[in-house]
C-alpha cells in the first residue's frame, strides 16, 4: 500500500499524458472519418478510390507498424522533424480515423433515403441535408460503435510508451523497474486505465439517454 501511495503522483502525471493525446487523436480521428466516409459515399471515382485505399491500408496494418512508420520512417526522410507526441498522436488518429469512417459510413447508409428526398422537395441542398437531418440521426445510431471504437483507440496509447512518450504505461514500466513492486505497479496502473474506460463508458451512456429522450 506504501509503495502505492508513494508512486501514484508519478503515475497520474503519466495519466494527463495518456489523457491528452487520446482527447486530441480521438477528436482528429473522428474529422478524418467523416472525411473518409464522405469520399466513400462519394460519386466521384477518385475520392471514393482514395478512401478505399485508406481504409484498408489502415485496417490490414498492425497499430504498432503504423507508430513505427510515422515516428521513424517519415523522420528518416528528413523532410521534416516530428517529436515522439505528435508522432503518437497523428498515428492514434489516423487509426481511429479508418474505424470511425466505417463506423459513420454505416451510420449515414442506415438513414432512411425517404429522408433526402423529403428533404429535396424542401429545396435544401445536399449539404444542408447531411448536417441538418442525415449526420444527426446517424449520429445518435453509431454512438455506441463510437463508443467502443474510442476505447479500443484509448488502450492503443498504451503502445506510445516504446517511442519513449512518458504516459502511463511508460511510468509504469520506470517505477515497476526502480521500486521492484511490479505487483502493485501494475495493478494501479491498470485501476487507472479502467477508471477512464469506465467514466467514457457512463459518459455515453449518458449521452445516449439523452437523444433517446430527443
């Protein structure tokens, strides 16, 4: 219990960490699936070719291929400079960003299509019918893949430790190292992870009584 006590400082700095890299990834992941979706439900060839292309790049690839590629492939070329954070953090949301296309794509295909023709006898552009009524009632249908898919990106973190990014996992490895607790290290660090994943998890939830009240 001492030994707790004693590195749970330590190990919450490492949590703000985690924290910030998973709220920024997941925010940019979720522009670059609607993005993607967007060109994959698009009729322009090209765009929906490119999305394709993405997608199943990002999917037939293992997360930890993908770090190594971005942090230490691209540096390599010395095209430009990217410190191990923004590495971590381009790589979560690219990652995220391939699920999540699929996951708004099938939100968007649920939506009756008596939807935008009501919508056009309206005279609204197809713009104004994506924001306005197609991309909310599929939001309320895919938030619980959203969900999941935003705590699977949250566990992915967990891997940023081996480009050296001092997050929970990294801190846990140093204390678990300089205390030879690994035990209780351990533990702490995985009561942690399962706190965050669990308050996500009542925050959607929450979050989908709400438009089910709408």
């Amino acid at each position: 219990m001492d030994t707790i006590i004693t590195i749970l400082p330590y190990l919450l700095e490492g949590l703000k960490t985690t924290l910030y890299i998973f709220i920024v990834a997941v925010i940019l992941g979720f522009a670059i699936g609607l993005v993607i979706a967007l060109f994959r439900l698009s009729p322009i060839k090209i765009l929906n070719w490119i999305a394709k292309a993405f997608v199943n790049i990002i999917r037939g690839t293992p997360f930890i291929v993908q770090l190594f590629f971005i942090y230490f492939g691209l540096n390599s070329l010395q095209i430009f400079s990217m410190d191990n954070t923004t590495a971590g953090i381009v790589t979560v949301a690219i990652n995220a960003g391939a699920y999540f296309a699929e996951i708004i794509r099938a939100g968007i295909l649920s939506v009756d299509k008596g939807q935008t023709e009501a919508a056009r006898s309206l005279g609204m552009t197809s713009t104004q019918n994506m924001v306005s009524i197609i991309l909310p009632q599929a939001f309320r249908r895919m938030l619980p893949t959203i969900t999941n898919q935003s705590i699977i990106s949250l566990k992915d973190t967990s891997l940023l430790s081996v480009i050296g990014i001092a997050d929970l996992t990294q801190r846990g490895q140093i204390q678990a190292s300089a205390t030879f607790e690994a035990f209780s290290v351990w533990i702490t660090v995985g009561v942690l992870y399962f706190i965050i994943i669990y308050l996500l998890t009542l925050l959607a939830n929450f979050l989908e009584r709400r438009f089910e009240l709408r």
